[in-house]
C-alpha cells in the first residue's frame, strides 16, 4: 500500500510539472508560482513553515510571517519548475538565458590552485541545484552529496535530474572513501549541511538559536585541507538568476579537532544566517530545523521560544493562578535554571546497571530528586569511577553558575563523599556540552557483586521568558553502561501544581502514565534510551493568543488546529470545550472559566457550526487520548 501511494505521488508530480517544461520560462514561473500557492492553500506543511518562521523572527507581526510562508511556498513552487528543466537547459548550454554570470566565479579556480579539491558548501536554498550545474559549464567538475529520499520513484527522478546537470551523484551513506576521491581528484565536492543533524551533529547557534549542524563538512575540510567555497543563488525579480560566491572559509587547525570542527561550523552557518535573513522565502522552512534538543546548558534556548509563541499576561481572574513569586520569576533573564541527570560511569566498566529508579518531586521553584540504582559487577573485581554532571545554567548575560545543590550518595548504606571535577565535557564522553562541573565518586565492587546505591540532589525548574516551566532529566547522558540499558521507572510528582498544566506535546518518552497529580514512566530494559521531558504551562487566558478573541481556534485550518492542539494543555482543552459550549447557549461544565467565559445559556441552544463541530471532535479526542493515561495506583509500583 505504501509503494502504491509513493509511485502515486511520484505519477502526479510528474503530470503537474509537464507545463513547467514545455511553456516559455516566464509561463513556466507562473506556473511555478500557482503550484506553490496551490501547496499553500492545502495548509502542506504549513504548520511547520509558520512554526519555524515564528522561532526564526520572534520580533515579526503575524502578518509578516504569513506573508513570507506564502513567498517561501511560490519560491518553492518556481524551484521545483526550474529543477523540472535544468536538464534540458544544460544540454543546449542554455545558462544565460535563466542565470546571471557568477559572481565570485574566480574563488572556485583560487580554491582548487592548491589540488586538494574545493568544497562547495551551500543550503536548501533557492535552486541551489543550479549551482553544480553552472559550474560544470564553465570548466569545473563537480560531485553532489545527496541524500537518498523515502520515496524511490522521487529519488530516481532526482538522481536523473542531477546527473542532467552535469554533475556526479555520491550517495550519502554509501562508500564513505568517495568524497575523498572526488577531493583528491581536485573535483569540487558539493554539500548542503542545513538540515537537522540529530544526536551526531554540532550545536552552533543558527538564527538566534542552538541547532544541531550536520558536522562532515568542518571535519572533511579539517582532515583533508580542502577549502570550504560558500555559494548560494537568488532569484531576481524577472525570474532570473544570480549566484555569490563568498571569499573562502580559511581552514585553520588547533589540534583540538571537536574545537576546530565547532568553530568552523559556527563559521559557515554565520554565513547561511546573513543570506536567510536577507532573503527568507528562498530558504527551505518545511523541515523542522530546530527538532533535536541541543545539550542542557542550550535547551531552554529552544524552548523558550517553542513554549512562549507570544505569551500573553495573566488574566486579573483566572483558574488556578500561579504564586506571585512565580510571576515575577517570568521576567528575570535567565532562560535555564538546571537539569537533572542519573549516574554514568566515566571509563569503560564492566558493571551493568540493572534497575534506575528515578523519582522527582516539584516543592516550591525547585525538583528533589531521588535515584535508587540496582547495579551488578562483572567477571573481576574492579573500583568504578562514576559521575553525577552538573549542567550549568545559561542566562541571557552570558554567565552561569551549577545548578545542583544538596547533592548526596549512599552505596548500601555507606555515604561517600564526592570529589568535584571541572568540566566541560570530556573528551570521552561525546555528546555532553554545557557542563560547568562532575561530582565523582570510586565504588568498589567485587565478582558478580550487587549494589544498591541511592542519589539524592536538588535542582532548579528551568523556566522561559515567558513563564512557563520545563524540566529534562537525562538517562545516562553520553554513555552507556556495560550491556543494554536497564530497567528504569520514573515518577514526576508535580507538588501544589496541577497535571492538567503539562503539555502533552512535550513529554518525552510519549508513552507516559498519570497516577493521580503524578506522571510516570516505566522503560523496558530492551528499550531504546529517551531522555524524559515535562513541561509546565501557567494558565492564562488561552483567547489572547488569537487575533480575534471572539472565534480564537475556530478560523484555524485543520493542520494549523492540530499544531495548536498539540502546543496546548489539558486544562486549555477543557476551557475550548467549554467556550465552544458557551457559544451555542448551552452550560459550562467547568464553573472555574466562569470569569472568562461570561453570560448566561440560552433559554434556547443553537445547532453547532460546522467549525464548532470540528473543534469540540478534536478537542474530545485530545482529552480522551489524556485520560486514557491515567494508571491505578497499583500500576505504579516502585523499586523499594
């Protein structure tokens, strides 16, 4: 079934571009440009391009972001007539008649002088196809490192389009010892690095905030000498194109290769930045760039703009208003308060830890946290060195200070007393940033020896500009211990606030329990590790999100309302309910939205509009979906 519906999408894909090869180019664009706007008007993933867009230009009305989604769905539109005729154009050397000379075009000779190749860095940005082609039609030879598509009909069309350009076609994933053949060949390697890199990329900021960054082209420039050529290519008014080739990135080793890599990547991304805000309906804002959580001292970076969306002020009467301290909390600079972490061990070990059992508990601004591991030793006797990381906030001011506090460690029934390491991250330990220190602990353990070892420590609510609260607690960051992973039963128990403020969308492992004002999760050893996430959301008036109060989420379409839906908490979903309730003239059932859904019911209760209708269906679902988490007390049973 999933075959048949690709080699559909691939069939119409193929009839609607007919008219894109066979009009005059002017035509072709319009066309281009209709099918754009037609993709827009059917909301495809318009959710994530306003998203996007939003987190990108925080300081944008509405009005602008949803004027630069419709360009950015039209320029999109032209790109892919333009890509439809490339091969065309390039067999009668046709160039000139859609491309402006390239300006810069002397860089790409200056970069191969030295016949180590040239990288040719570029972003999903504009028909950045043509760039290869181009420069293959004025004497440089060219490779694309491609990505293969889900879709095989799709991914034939594209290969068949590349290599209509001129240029070769290296398969991402394949013969890791191709580009550097096409370096050593002094060929230019073409790569776009712009996309979400997940857990194997670099974090480097990229428009105000962290993304993880494909890091091959730093570490391929860095390994081989090659210069980096950064290019990229803008449509002009009259559809025409015109290409920059920026000075080359200079290429310079420490010997600390994770630095060097970081720097150079910030580097390039720098330049990508300065060419998206000059011209943001060119760039490709259809993938969700921000998707990977950078390391802690980074993450409230993201999700202060991911939870905030505008925040709006506490209404003077609403339903379980936050403490006044709380209040004044949202405006303080500071964006991360702490994150907490379990155990892990920092040199290989051949204990294997065999049940976490974490536990959290909200008191005041702050989280207890409570870890009982149940560990066993291997063939031989051995002292394991292991590590509780302190991740160090991140204020806007730039400082930071630890975040942990009353930290203690008891193994079977012994307390040891920590030695305090600085960090950042080891070099042993990829993938942890962000660490201003390690409390480190030597367990002694015997043959096939058990251990019970209890950690207790506090630790600050993250919390964003606007307010709302988050917390991450991370599952043996870096590093595993010997074996798979153990079993691990985690219980978040929320204090004096209350679970219908969490937002769904955000906890992480999604198959989560509620027990009561708790939420829980019980990790099966052969489980892959996910780190846990909650979020926290004060409840305020959920209208003043909306242009028109009056209709809020009802002038939504479809994928906008499940992005919204998503983005939302249970508490916020009964207030809809109930406002789509007021609406008609019938009761409210929740009598605390009392002061925010005013007026008495209808003596006589009106049909439901068709939107009406949607909505509450949607609204139901999401709250049948929440109370299907909720799990007896029984299930919920604790490691002693």
């Amino acid at each position: 079934m999933k075959r048949l519906a690709q080699a559909l999408v691939a069939g119409l894909l193929g009839v609607l571009l007919v008219p894109g090869r066979a009009l005059p180019y002017a035509a072709a664009l319009a066309w281009g440009r209709g099918l754009g706007r037609v993709a827009h008007a059917l909301g495809l993933r318009r959710a994530v391009v306003l998203d996007n867009l939003r987190r990108a230009f925080p300081e944008w009305s509405e009005a602008e972001v949803r004027a630069t989604a419709r360009r950015t769905y039209e320029t999109w539109g032209m790109a892919l007539v333009d890509l439809a005729r490339g091969p065309a154009l390039a067999r009668r050397g046709g160039w000139s008649e859609v491309m402006e000379p390239i300006e810069g075009l002397e860089r790409f000779t200056e970069a191969r002088a030295h016949g180590r190749g040239a990288i040719l860095l570029t972003g999903h940005f504009g028909v950045f196809a043509y760039l290869g082609g181009a420069a293959v039609a004025t004497g440089d030879a060219v490779d694309f490192l491609v990505q293969t598509q889900s879709n095989p009909w799709v991914d034939r069309w594209l290969e068949r389009t590349w290599r209509g350009l001129g240029v070769g076609v290296i398969r991402r994933g394949a013969d890791v010892r191709e580009p550097l053949r096409t370096l050593r060949a002094n060929r230019c390697l073409a790569l776009v690095a712009d996309q979400d890199a997940r857990g194997d990329g670099v974090f480097v900021d990229f428009l105000g905030r962290p993304a993880s960054t494909p890091a091959g082209p730093a570490a391929l420039a860095l390994r081989t000498g090659a210069p980096i050529v950064i290019a990229f290519l803008v449509r002009g008014p009259d559809g025409r194109h015109r290409a920059f080739v920026e000075p080359l990135l200079v290429v310079e080793s420490t010997g600390d290769r994770d630095r060097d890599v970081e720097a150079l990547t910030r580097t390039h991304v720098r330049v990508l930045e300065k060419w998206v805000r000059q011209h943001p309906d060119h760039w490709y804002w259809f993938h969700r760039r921000w998707k990977t959580a950078p390391p802690a001292a980074l993450v409230a970076a993201v999700v202060a703009a991911a939870l905030s969306l505008g925040a709006a002020p506490a209404p003077t009467s609403a339903p379980a208003p936050r403490a006044a301290a709380d209040s004044a909390r949202a405006d303080e600079p500071t964006v991360f308060g702490g994150a907490g972490a379990s155990l892990l061990p920092l040199s290989p070990t051949r204990v294997a830890r065999v049940i976490e059992d974490v536990s959290l508990v909200r008191r005041g601004g702050s989280w207890s946290i409570e870890v009982v591991d149940v560990m066993v030793g291997g063939g031989g006797p051995e002292t394991v060195r292991v590590g509780l990381p302190d991740f160090e906030s991140a204020p806007d001011s730039g400082a930071s200070r630890p975040t942990l506090e009353d930290v203690g460690f008891v193994v079977d029934g012994d307390s040891l007393a920590p030695a305090i390491e600085p960090g950042p991250a080891r070099p042993d330990l990829p993938g942890l940033g962000g660490i201003g220190r390690f409390y480190t602990w030597a367990v002694p353990f015997g043959a096939e020896e058990w251990k019970l070892a209890r950690l207790t420590y506090r630790v600050s609510a993250s919390r964003t500009q606007g307010g709302e609260e988050l917390l991450f607690y991370y599952l043996n960051p870096g590093t595993p211990w010997r074996g798979p992973s153990g079993r691990v039963n985690a219980r978040f128990d929320l204090g004096d606030e209350s679970v219908e403020d969490v937002v769904p969308g955000w906890l992480r492992p999604q198959h989560f329990g509620i027990d009561g004002n708790a939420v829980v999760w019980a990790l099966a050893s052969e489980e892959p590790e996910e780190d846990l996430v909650l979020a926290l959301r004060a409840f305020r008036d959920p209208r003043a999100q909306f242009p028109d109060a009056a209709r809020g989420p009802l002038g939504l379409t479809p994928l906008e309302r499940d992005d919204w839906l998503g983005r939302s908490t249970p508490r916020e979903w009964r207030f809809w309910l109930d406002f789509v309730r007021a609406r008609r003239g019938e009761a409210i059932r929740d009598t605390s939205f009392t002061a925010l859904l005013p007026g008495a019911p209808r003596s006589k209760p009106r049909a439901p509009t068709r939107a009406e209708r949607d909505l509450a269906a949607a609204l139901e679902r999401r709250l049948s979906e929440w109370e299907s988490h909720r799990l007896a007390a029984a299930d919920t049973t604790r490691t002693p």
